[in-house]
C-alpha cells in the first residue's frame, strides 16, 4: 500500500478514533535509533539515550490523551524497560537527565510512590552541586513542579514535599528524602540563598560562548526554582515579580548584544532563555488559575506579549486559545490573531487561528443542535464556515503555507 504516515498527525480526526504512530512508521524509527545507538559512543551516545527516551515519553502521554488504558500498560512496560537498560550502561549511571526521564516516566504511569523514590535516589546520588549545577536545578524543578500539581489549594503549601526540595537545592549538602516536615529557619536561608544566587547571574558576564549557553540554560532553572519557592511560600505575587524581573534584565541584555555586535556581552541564548523563563512565567498563572480565583488580565497579557515575541512557540499558542474558549467575545482573540499573521512569517499563527474557529463551529454546532422537546436546530453556521475558508486560502498563500503539507490536509479534511 505504499508509505504510511510516519510518527502521528493528532491535529485530525479521522472516523472515530485518533490518527496514532503507524506501525511501519514506528519500526523505521526503532531502527533507526538502535543503528545510531551501536555507531555512536560517550556523549552522543547518552545525548541519544535521551532523545529516545523522550520519544517513547510522547508516546505515553499521546496514550493518556487519548484514554486509552490496555495501550498505555503495554507502551509504559517498553518504555520502562529501555529507561532501565539506559541507566544500567556505566555511562549512564550518574547521567541526572536520563534518571529525570525515568523519574516523570514514572509518574506519567501514575507510579506516584516509584517516581518519588527515582526522583530521591537521583537527588541522593548528585552530590552537592546546589544552585551551582544545572542538572540538579533541572532535575529539582521538575520533581517540585510535578509535586505542586498534586496541591489542591496553596494554604498550607510551605509544609510540603515541593519546598522540601526547593529548600534542600540551596543548602549544598547530601540530599534528604522528605520526612513530613520543613523547617521554618531553613525556609528563610532558602529564600535568601536563592535571592543572592538570581543577583549573581544576572549581573554576571560570562567570558566565553560556552559559559553563555551554559549560563543561559541555568538561569532558567534558577528562576524557576526561586519562583517556584515563591509562590509555594509567599504567594502568586511574589513568584511574578521574580519572572518579571529576569525578564527584564534578560530584554536588557539582549538589547545591549544588538548595540554592540562585535561583543559577546550579556547571555548569547537570550531570546531562548526568554522564551522559557515567559512559558514557566504563564505555566504558573495557568495552574494558579485553576486552584484558586484569580483574574484572567494578568495571563492573557503575559501570553499576548509572549507571542508578539514568539509567535511560532506551539505551548505559548495552546495556551492562549484554552484561555480564549472562555471569553464569548471572539473579536478581540480575532483582531490578535490578525496582527500576529501580518507581522510574521510562522505558520503557528495561522494553524492556530484555524484551529479556534474550528473549536468556535463545533461548540456552536452542539449548542444549536441539542434535543429541544420535539424540535431538533440544524441551521448551519454558514458565517463561521465562511471565516474558515478565508482563513484556509490566506494560509496556503503564504510562502510557508503553500509547501506545508499539514495545512493542505486540514484544508482537504474540512471541505469534505
């Protein structure tokens, strides 16, 4: 029959169920991994190690989207297995971003109790690299930020788990597993530890453009976990101002590399790293959001000004049009999509406005055609149709959009 599509194309439904990893597309990848995994050695090849187990984490999370249980036991078995293999190779033994994997494999598989218990062998096995090691700060974060997902409201949130490892990352010593309790005086050391740490970097110039790459990655960590302690301590204001401040200087350091181009001042990855520390900056409202009342301004303008700056960023997108499915007025999001396409070449923007309307037809569609007594409503929303439309022929006008063979498609499976 020819090639079947490789990896998955879940922005389309076809019949009833999802569009999934095809099976031949999926044995080309494996062989593909396995031959590069026997050519390569050292770094390259636990830099693999890690991509492979990333994908065959996308592949677990596609499964809980799609609520598909029988498969999700079966994948999360393969997917268990290799991450085992991978940390038994010697390599890999003390690779910190392979034991993160393993870890939120875990708790992906809702294996809460094991995830904890990888995450607290990582954290004991890492040493004491504090703030000062990206890895860790890395590896911390994520296990805080899972942890924090489980809270049901922020009172009482600075006796957790989550301020128990932020705490620990900045006293340098041996890590110790949660026992219930944190220490209201190691609380304020944290809190000024991470406040002179954040001062450092971002006052720091580093000297070659390693350091740079290096320091940019680790500033994001940093700021997350100061944030993150923030919030959990403090409260949403104080976790904001942090995110605010770092961009600040982030922008103004960006600024001064365009001036003097013929220097490497400031942090070279600077748009990256502003690009992260926006998307943990809009992540926190989002989940703040949903435990506790709070305004929705604060988000959508976080989110706007992020993707007049980013506007090919998938998350930052998807965020912005899960807020939008609130609002009943259309315009505003219309008017910003509009600006966005104007003044860009990325297709997201385009994607994603066709995505909304689509979203808009289909509530529409269930509202007008609900069982009312006798009388069924299936007056067709011609106006929303119509929008699509214009919005599918601009999109393939564009330069990027005529060789994009997702959009064709979505354009083919709507018309028909």
């Amino acid at each position: 029959s020819g090639f079947n599509s490789i990896g998955h194309m879940d922005t389309m439904l076809r019949s009833r169920h999802q569009i999934g990893h095809y099976k031949e597309g999926e044995e080309f990848i494996q062989n593909v991994f396995q031959i590069l995994s026997q050519i390569f050695t050292g770094k390259e090849k636990s830099n693999l190690a890690i991509c492979w187990l990333q994908y065959e984490i996308s592949k677990v999370i596609q499964c809980l989207q799609a609520k598909k249980k029988k498969k999700l036991k079966a994948q999360g078995r393969k997917s268990k297995k290799l991450a085992k293999n991978f940390l038994k190779a010697p390599d890999n033994r003390n690779n910190l971003c392979l034991w993160k994997l393993y870890a939120y494999l875990e708790w992906l598989l809702g294996n809460t109790d094991d995830a904890r218990k990888v995450f607290d062998t990582a954290l004991c096995t890492a040493g004491t690299g504090g703030l000062k090691s990206a890895q860790l700060c890395s590896l911390s974060l994520l296990y805080a930020q899972l942890e924090v997902e489980l809270l049901e409201s922020i009172e009482g949130a600075v006796m957790s788990r989550a301020v128990h490892i932020l705490t620990k990352l900045t006293e340098n010593g041996p890590y110790v597993p949660y026992s219930g309790q944190v220490l209201s005086v190691n609380v304020l050391k944290a809190r000024k530890t991470y406040e002179h740490a954040l001062q450092d970097y971002l006052s720091k110039t580093p000297v070659s453009d390693q350091d740079q790459v290096n320091d940019s990655d680790q500033l994001v960590n940093l700021v997350g976990c100061y944030a993150l302690f923030q919030y959990l301590t403090v409260g949403i204001d104080a976790a904001v101002l942090i995110y605010t401040q770092a961009s600040e200087k982030l922008e103004a350091s960006g600024s001064q590399k365009c001036e003097n181009t013929g220097e490497n001042f400031g942090i070279l990855n600077f748009p990256t790293a502003l690009e992260a520390v926006t998307l943990l900056h809009t992540n926190l409202l989002r989940f703040h959001m949903k435990i506790s009342v709070y305004p929705l301004n604060p988000l959508r303008e976080a989110l706007t000004e992020a993707l007049k700056r980013y506007p090919s960023n998938q998350s930052l997108w998807r965020s912005y049009i899960h807020i939008q499915r609130k609002s009943h007025s259309a315009n505003k999001a219309r008017r910003f999509f509009d600006n966005v396409t104007r003044s860009t070449n990325s297709l997201e923007p385009w994607l994603f406005a066709i995505q909304a309307e689509q979203m808009r037809k289909k509530l529409t569609e269930t509202v007008q055609r609900a069982d009312v007594g006798e009388i069924h409503c299936t007056i067709p929303e011609t106006g929303l149709t119509n929008r699509i439309v214009a919005l599918f022929e601009h999109a393939v006008q564009s330069e990027n959009g005529t060789h994009c063979p997702l959009l064709w498609r979505m354009y083919l499976n709507f018309m028909v």
